[in-house]
C-alpha cells in the first residue's frame, strides 16, 4: 500500500519544507483520522509531508542510506496500518510518528547486532568444535601407535594371548585351544604380557 501511495517524484530525495503551507497540528490530525478510514488521497498528503522528517531521523540512527529507506516504508507502512490507534492525548501527530520511527531505526540496529553475535557464536563454536575433534583423532591415533608399539615388545604367545583375549574377546579356555597351548601357559603368558604392557604404557606409573 505504502509503494502504490508514494509520489512518483520521489518523495525521499529531499525532505519536503514544512515552512510556507506546511501540514501541521490539526491537519495532519485530520489526514490520520482520514487515513484511518483508509482514504488514500489522505495518505498521500500524510506521506509527502512526513518522509522526508522520518527518514532524515532514521538516517541518523542506522547511517546507511539503503536501510535507511527501507526502514522509513516500514514506518510509514506502519503508519497507514495503524492509524487508528493513534490518540490525540498522548502527542502530536508527528511526535507520534517520529516515536514509530525512531524505534524501528533501533530495533533494527538491535537485530543487526543480534545477527551478527550469532554469527560470531557460530563461527567459534564451529571452531572449537573442529579443534576438539582434530585433538580427539590424534590423540587416538597416539594411543593406539603406543599400544601397537608396546604389543610389539611382547613374546608371540604374549601377544596372541592378550589380542585374543582382550581385542577378540576370546575367553582364556578359547585362547588356549586356538593357541594349542595348556591353559594355566596362557593365563601366565597372559599375565605377564599385561604387566609388560603396563609397564610400557606408563599405567599406574
């Protein structure tokens, strides 16, 4: 509505004198009290009168001249959306809209900053996630060349018995007949393996 109303000289490239046949007081009241009826030659008089005020005042907030007329049709949409609520005891007419406008101005600062916190969050979440993950893998990684190292350093039937048992899941009986060997051998080999591995690993140390 807002678009279809706005003067086709571009009322934002200037900001229109209020000086010499200006709209105050109980004009723009009546051409709000109109607008609200939804009498859109009213609107267009509304408009042209206070663009160039309101977006003289959301320039100033947010600094940026594309925002800045995106903001004030958002006011001034506002504006003809809400016209009816408007209450001659609570202010001026342009006291009312420029209230409207200065805090959409701010609320859009407002959600700029918010955006750009999560954006922050995000990107150092994502990179501590990323960190822990890498340290996860290598530190893995790290063990598990400890422990093939350590293996290493067993006797055979050491270490056939522990992988059987401990990475197999092998049971000391079932360790023993795959292994051909008596089961008290394997228990001992078992045993001595694991203090070796301890002792290699730094565990309890």
């Amino acid at each position: 509505m807002v678009t279809a109303l706005r003067p086709r000289n571009g009322a934002m490239s200037g900001t229109p004198r209020l000086a010499g046949g200006q709209r105050q007081g109980p004009e723009l009241a009546e051409l709000l009290a109109r607008s609200a009826l939804g009498d859109q030659d009213a609107f267009r008089g509304l408009y042209v009168t206070v663009v160039g005020p309101v977006f003289g005042l959301v320039r100033r907030v947010l600094r940026d001249h594309a925002q800045s007329e995106e903001v004030t049709q958002e006011v001034m949409l506002e504006v003809w959306r809400t016209a009816a609520r408007y209450r001659p005891e609570r202010g001026e007419v342009m006291t009312w809209i420029m209230t409207l406008a200065h805090r959409r101005s701010v609320d859009r600062v407002r959600s700029a900053q918010a955006a750009a916190d999560r954006d922050r969050r995000v990107a150092s979440w994502s990179q501590v996630t990323s960190y822990d993950e890498v340290a996860e893998q290598v530190e893995h990684r790290l063990e598990r060349e400890q422990v093939r190292r350590c293996l290493k350093s067993l006797t055979e039937l050491q270490r056939e018995s522990v992988t059987l048992a401990y990475y197999r899941g092998y049971s000391y009986q079932e360790a023993a007949e795959v292994l051909g060997a008596p089961l008290g051998t394997i228990k001992t080999r078992m045993r001595d393996g694991l203090i070796r591995l301890r002792d290699c690993l730094g565990v309890g140390s």
